[in-house]
C-alpha cells in the first residue's frame, strides 16, 4: 500500500516536512523536549547534590511517573474535548512558568519536588495531543515517516543534549539549567502560536465523566485496543525493571566501568535512531503483526542474550538491537493508535496507554530491585526477556491483521 512503481514507499521523511503544519508540530516537540531533558537531568542531579540519597532521587522518578496515573484520563478527555494546539500552548507556557520559579529556589528540595510533579503534570496534557494532532497534518500513507521524524528528533535531542545539560548544571549551576528550560518551553509554544490546524468535526458532549467512562468502554469492547493494553503492560513491567538497572548488569555482571556504561547507553542511542529510519524508508503501512509484535520478541531475546554472555562486544551489539526494536515498536505502536481510532476518542485512547506504560513501569521498578538482590541481576533480566517473549506472543496470537486494519467504533470489533 501507498508505494510507487519502485516499491519504495512514497511517505518519505522528506514529503512530510512539506507539510507546513507538520514542521511546526515537529519544531515545537522537539524544542519542548529540549526542556523535558534539561528538567530531567538537572532534577536528578540537584536532588542528588543537595541530599546525597538515592531514596530522595527515586522520589522525583516517582513525583514524574505519579501525575500520569492520576491526570491520564482526565487529560485525554481535555485533549478531545479543546483544540489540541491550543492545550499544548497552555502546557508548554505552564512549564515554561514552573521552571522559571524552580530557577529561583533551585537549593530547595521542596521547591525541586514541587516542579518535578507540576512538569510531569503538564506533560500528561500535551504529549497526548500533540499524538492526536499529527494525523490531521499529515496523509494516511506519510504517518510512519512523521511519527519516525518524531521519534528521531526526540531520540537525537536526548543523546546530544543530556550530557550537555549536565554540564550547564555542575559549571553554570542549577538555576542556569532551569533558566533554559523555561526559555525552551517558551520557544516551543511560540512555534505552536503558527500552527493551523484543521477543524475537527463538532461533536455533541456529555459530561466529562461521562466522556472518561466513554473512553474505557471503547478500550474494554474493542478486541485490539485491550490486547494491545495487555500486550503494553507486560512490556512495560520488563521494561520498567531491565532499563532502570542496565547500570547493575554493567557493574555486576559485564564488569565494566562508568565509560562502558555510558557505550551501552550510547549503543540504545545508535539503534533507536536507525530504526525509524530503516521503517520510513521501506515500510509504508505498518499494520502488521510482525512489525507491531515482532519488536517485542527482539528485545526479549537481547534481554536473554544479556543475562546469558558477558562479552562486552556482544553486549554491546545486542543493545543496539534493543534501541531499534524500541524504536521501530513505539513508531509502529503509535501509527496503529493514529490510524485505527477515531480523531473524537483519539486522546482518552492515547492517554489510556500512557497510564499503562507508566504503570507498568512503576511496579517494575519496584520490583526489579528487590528481584536484583533475590535472584541476581542475571534472574532480572531473564524474567524481564521472558515477559517481553510472552507480550509478542500473545500479540500474535490474538490479533489477525484484519483487526489492525478496521478502524474502531461502537459496535465494531467487539470481543
């Protein structure tokens, strides 16, 4: 489908930044991330600075992780309910406010947990409707190259920028990175004050716990968007675990110092940039259980392959094979979400799955620690990729193509 005579298909990269609209979504995601990374790094290492405990540290994932579970769906009922760019605007100038006061109080631990939790918050509301936006900015055929340019952009700003925000936080100190910050949400929203979107069609409203409710009935009936739920969670309670402890496996098991820990990260960098590349270029419709499913299977497998061998070069290898499966899957994830649910539902759908992954990831965490100590990082690993193997699985097994294909409603695809 959407190919030319050469096979090749015709939604390259290159075809989608001609779409005026499309820029100036990527523009303004891609500054905004600038700042999600700034905040991130500076967060961590101010906390860590200031307290000189892991605990406290952990305490700003949580503070991060929390708002989603508890703003998720009301935030994807806002997403379908307002113009998304106007949501996104009001995010970025709320973040941009928020950093600029943590810039002032930068020593204060409070003042740290405080914009950990009012940045994640904000980010609840526009993540999901800048994913709901991309499809009306772009052709059906082009939503792999865009969500691919996405993916990339934020890939590579993470890589370049997040030593680099680093070391603005140890020379410059703390309120510098949050100055920066705040000036990076500003620039985005003033990308977004450009964008046109396209109206949307004028639907009647219930109330917004009706809507919410609305939204988990359409998840619950819909064969694909549940199995794609579980499929999600168990995912993530892999994920969560084997991501946050790659340092452990680096120190206990590879017995490797701080330089080849940061290779391995480097090498996840390397492959989550190549995936979507590889993807945009070749595959046009990714509504296929290979590439929706497979990536999973792959990731397990590395996930074994690390627990197995403690080669360096073999480690090394197989996490760039991990970054293009998490890649690939998170690009081939989104466009099934953009392309199978309607525009009027597509936020509560997109911010149920938020909930999910961060879900998910939050009991893996949780448990992956204790589980290191139990069983060893070794057992860690094996679990996570066995649960990664069960997700793919369960994928195939559940969901025919046609499935992948049928855009959801009501009364369709019914379980």
């Amino acid at each position: 489908m959407s190919a030319d005579r050469s096979g090749a298909p015709r939604g390259g990269v290159r075809k989608v930044l001609c779409h005026r609209g499309f820029r100036r979504l990527l523009i303004a995601q891609t500054i905004s991330r600038w700042g999600d990374t700034f905040n991130t790094v500076a967060l961590v290492i101010v906390v860590f600075q200031i307290t000189n405990s892991g605990l406290n540290v952990s305490g700003v994932v949580a503070l991060e992780i929390a708002p989603v579970l508890l703003l998720g769906f009301v935030a994807g009922t806002v997403v379908d309910r307002l113009p998304r760019r106007q949501v996104m605007i009001a995010a970025d100038l709320g973040r941009a406010v928020i950093a600029a006061l943590v810039a002032f109080n930068s020593d204060q631990l409070w003042a740290l947990y405080a914009a950990a939790f009012g940045l994640a918050a904000l980010t609840v509301f526009f993540n999901p409707a800048a994913s709901s936006l991309l499809p009306s900015l772009v052709d059906d055929d082009e939503l792999v190259a865009a969500n691919s340019a996405v993916w990339s952009a934020a890939v590579m700003s993470q890589i370049v920028l997040a030593p680099v925000a680093g070391f603005v936080v140890v020379t410059l100190g703390a309120s510098v990175a949050f100055g920066i910050n705040s000036v990076t949400f500003l620039a985005s929203a003033i990308a977004l004050s450009g964008l046109r979107s396209p109206a949307t069609e004028s639907v009647e409203r219930g109330s917004r716990r009706a809507e919410i409710v609305e939204g988990i009935q359409i998840i619950r009936n819909s064969r694909l968007l549940g199995t794609l739920a579980a499929v999600q969670g168990l995912a993530a309670l892999s994920a969560g675990a084997t991501s946050a402890l790659l340092v452990v496996l680096a120190e206990r098991h590879l017995r490797i110092d701080a330089t080849g820990f940061g290779l391995l990260l480097a090498a996840i960098g390397v492959g989550a940039v190549l995936g979507p590349l590889v993807l945009q270029r070749y595959v046009t419709d990714v509504r296929r259980p290979l590439l929706l499913f497979g990536p999973y299977m792959l990731r397990g497998l590395v996930d074994l392959v690390l627990a197995a061998v403690s080669n360096f070069a073999v480690a090394l290898t197989s996490l760039g094979f991990y970054g293009i499966g998490t890649s690939t899957g998170n690009v081939t994830y989104n466009t099934v979400l953009q392309t199978t649910t309607p525009d009027r539902f597509r936020g509560r759908v997109i911010a149920f799955y938020d909930i999910v992954w961060q879900t998910g990831r939050l009991i893996s965490i949780g448990a992956g620690g204790i589980l290191a100590d139990q069983l060893g990082i070794r057992g860690v690993y094996i679990m996570g990729g066995l649960l990664l193997l069960a997700a793919g699985t369960a994928g195939f097994v559940l969901v025919p193509r046609t499935l992948m294909t049928t855009p959801i409603t009501h009364t369709n695809d019914l379980s």
